[in-house]
C-alpha cells in the first residue's frame, strides 16, 4: 500500500524533523518513504539524504493540486499526468442516443473535477477561483473533443446542436457547483470562462467543430465588456494553454 503525505508547517524544525522520522521508517507498521521521490520547498540540510527541492515555482505540487506556498491558494493541477492519452481513460458509449451518453458521464464527474478546494473562498482569491474554473472548463473540452472524435471514427456524429447543447449543460453545472461551494462567481463570468476553454481548446481540431466554434464565438463577442476584461486577464494563465500543446485528444 502506498500513501501520500503533505506536512505544512510555519515551524521549520517540526519539518525536518517530521521528514527524519519519515526517513527513518515505522518498521512494526511496514511505513517507509522513498527521499528521491520525496519533495520541500526548502532546504533540508541533510547530507545523508538526497531530497529534491521545489524551484522556480512557489506552487507545490500534490496529488494534482498545487498549493501556494506563501498564500495557500489551492490550484488544479493539469500537468499531472501530461502524457496520458485522454482517449486510454474515456469510456465511449456507442448508443443510439451518445449526446446524453457523454452527459450523463460529464454531470457525474463535475463535481470531482471542480470539488470544494478549489472553488473554497477562505483558502483561495477570487483570481485563483476563477482560475480553476477555466482549468476545470478546459479539462472537460478535451474530454469532450475527444468523445466526439471517437464517435466519428467510428461512423456515429453528433450533430453541432447536440455539441451546443452539451457545452451549455457542462457550463450550467459549473456554475451550478460553485454556487453550492459558496463561491461568488457570476452566471456570465461562468459562461465567459467556459467559451474561452471550450474556443482554446477545441480550435486546434477545428475542421472537427467549425459550426460549434462559431457558435462559441458569437457568444464571446456578446459579452459584457467587464466579463471580457475578466476572462482575457484568466486566460494568460500558462499551465491552460501548454497543456493543450501536449495532451493527446
């Protein structure tokens, strides 16, 4: 069995000696760590140890999530597993009716996505939210890109109306989870960020969505100017759109 630990801690003793009686084991309950696979965000000052320090960055990453380690601020991580093929962890159903096939999957795994850490107002800004809403939006297109990919190759397709209609549900639920988390995100702000996802990532199979991406566009261009404002300042964030460059979908 393996498990995952995080320590946080003001107190930089209590940590390292929190990671020597990790590195020392529990031999009567079989428990040891491996220090090479271990990560700080300080140096240790073990020279018995070689322990990988977190640079460059101030978000560590945990399980996929990052936290801040200044603010706290808690972030999807999509750089998780960057190389997996979405389509080795997506289960297509080939059913007459596939629209509400891939939605009922999609309402199911919502709640999942975008939990209580991430949409959390005490532990995270308003900016951090927003952005979690976006990563979580972009998680979903691909997905969804994907699904509908498979089903064309293999002689099913779903009409751009159903694809219209899917988007929306998705955005509806988004929104509908971080009302219920408490976080004071607005409809339009919501819907904003789900066209922006949706337009990023699926322009890069747009001979596949050309009638959804003019759909989407023709919503973005409606917006109010604050929500535009809002979603251009969201979108600059890095990890979103490096990890449409790698994902396979």
């Amino acid at each position: 069995m393996t498990d995952d630990f995080l320590y946080i801690t003001l107190d930089r003793d209590k940590a390292v000696r929190f990671f020597r009686n990790m590195a020392n084991g529990y031999p009567e309950y079989g428990a040891t760590i491996n220090p090479a696979k271990s990560l700080t965000n300080f140096d240790l000052n073990m020279p018995d140890l070689h322990v990988p320090i977190l640079t460059a960055t101030s978000e560590f990453p945990y399980c996929g999530l990052t936290i801040h380690t200044t603010t706290l601020n808690v972030k999807r991580d999509l750089f998780k597993n960057p190389d997996q093929d979405i389509s080795g962890i997506q289960t297509i159903e080939y059913s007459y009716q596939p629209s509400k096939s891939f939605m009922s999957r999609m309402l199911i795994h919502i709640p999942i996505l975008f939990n209580r850490l991430y949409g959390n107002s005490v532990l995270n800004s308003r900016k951090t939210i927003l952005i979690n809403i976006h990563r979580t939006f972009v998680d979903i297109a691909m997905r969804y890109a994907n699904y509908v990919r498979q089903l064309t190759k293999f002689g099913s397709k779903l009409s751009w109306l159903c694809m219209k209609d899917a988007i929306e549900e998705v955005i509806s639920c988004i929104r509908s989870t971080a009302r219920r988390l408490g976080t004071t995100v607005s409809w339009d702000e919501v819907y904003g960020l789900g066209c922006a996802a949706f337009i990023l990532v699926l322009r890069r199979k747009q001979s596949s969505f050309r009638d959804v991406l003019l759909w989407l566009e023709r919503m973005q261009r409606a917006q109010r100017t604050d929500v535009l404002a809002m979603v251009a300042n969201v979108t600059k964030d890095e990890q979103s759109r490096r990890i449409i460059e790698v994902k396979k979908y």
